[in-house]
C-alpha cells in the first residue's frame, strides 16, 4: 500500500512536471478557469473525466456522484449545473455513466439499504419503469440499465430550468449521454445528443427503443 506521504511526493513531481512542459501554467489556470464541458460521472475510481477524454486542468468542469445521477432534489449536482451553465458558460453537458458500474448492480439486486439505497431511488425508479422490457441474462439486464440511466440522467439535465432558461435566452448548451467501457477503456456516444427542447423527447425515446431493442439482437 503506498503511503500518503507517496501522494504528496507524486503531487510535486506532476507540478514541477506541468510547469516543465509549459511554463506559467498553474499561474495562468489561477487566473480564471474557462472551462467549455461539464462533466456529470459516476464517482467510480476507474473512470477519472480528465485523462479519459485527454483534458487538462481547467478544461472540463466535474461533478461526480454514485451512478451519474441527476436529481432535480440534490443541491450538488444541481448547483455544479447552475454554476457551469449560468456563470462557466459551458457548451456542453455530458452525462457519463460506465458499465460495470456498482451502484446500477446494487438496484438490479435489490442491494439498496442506509444512504446509498436512498441515493439511488431514481435510478430503481428507471428500473421499475423499464423492468418489463428489461428480461434476459443479467449482464445484459445490467448493460441495459447502465444505457438506460445515462438516457434518462441526460433527459433530467436537459428538462432541468438552468437548461431550459439557458435556451430561452438564445445560449447553446447540449446535452450529450455517454457510455464508457471500463474493460476497454473507450467511450460509445449514446446518441441523445439534445441541443434545444423542439426534438428532446424523440431522441430520448428513440434512444430508450434502441437500448430495449438491442437486448434481443
Ligand atoms: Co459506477
């Protein structure tokens, strides 16, 4: 097991490291930060937001929670959105969630008690919604609702009023939901990509048809 004092060791070797590659760089990022993604991700130590998508420090905004959940109720997640949208400008929000993922296992096993049962109520709820069209083995059962609670975390983020009121004010922000695979280490685009409320609900159910669909393929 490595120490904490390790940590700190590694700590300086990757600042002395940046400020080799580019000099100035902690002095200038200090200045402001001008970030043009937000990141929504399960808290899972095998999916860290920048090195995945090949991003620095001050290029993506994160916010990360067990199982990638947006709940309109949270004050965190909500208020990461509020300050990304209204005050960092983002132009983009993407919801990313990873198979494999412990806590949408915890809700297809029934495994919710204490605070982290109480945590993933929306995402039983999508479950409850969608067990019906949900049979079939159970890492096909736990694939689909790794998708389907990225489609519907993604849809709460675009119905959210930061959102709603950023695209009322003529502000470009999409919504994107994607997968990652942390058995390979790619990222699949789940395609309910949502840049204004005009088509939202037809990409999310097509996107739902498809996720449903795909398990007797
Ligand atoms: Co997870």
């Amino acid at each position: 097991m490595r120490l904490l004092s390790d940590l700190f060791q590694n700590n300086r070797e990757w600042a002395r490291g940046m400020e080799q590659r580019s000099p100035g760089f902690f002095a200038k990022l200090a200045e402001q930060q001008t970030p043009e993604y937000f990141w929504i991700g399960c808290a899972d130590s095998r999916v860290p937001a920048n090195e995945i998508v090949g991003l620095m420090p001050g290029e993506v905004f994160v916010h990360r929670n067990v199982g990638n959940v947006v709940n309109p109720l949270d004050p965190n997640c909500m208020s990461c959105l509020q300050y990304a949208v209204e005050v960092l400008q983002v132009k983009h929000v993407m919801v990313v969630g990873h198979y494999g993922c412990g806590g949408i296992r915890a809700v297809l096993e029934g495994q919710y008690r204490g605070r982290v049962g109480e945590w993933l109520a929306p995402v039983r709820a999508i479950y409850q919604k969608y067990a019906a069209s949900l049979d079939g083995d159970p890492q096909q059962q736990w694939k689909a609702l790794c998708d389907l609670n990225v489609v519907e975390q993604a849809a709460a983020v675009w119905q959210s009023s930061v959102v709603r009121d950023a695209w009322a004010a003529g502000r470009q922000v999409a919504v994107h939901g994607w997968i990652y695979s942390v058995s390979d280490g790619l990222l699949r685009d789940l395609n309910v990509t949502v840049a204004s409320s005009t088509d939202a609900e037809e990409i999310r159910r097509k996107a739902i048809d498809e996720i449903l669909g795909a398990r007797s393929r």
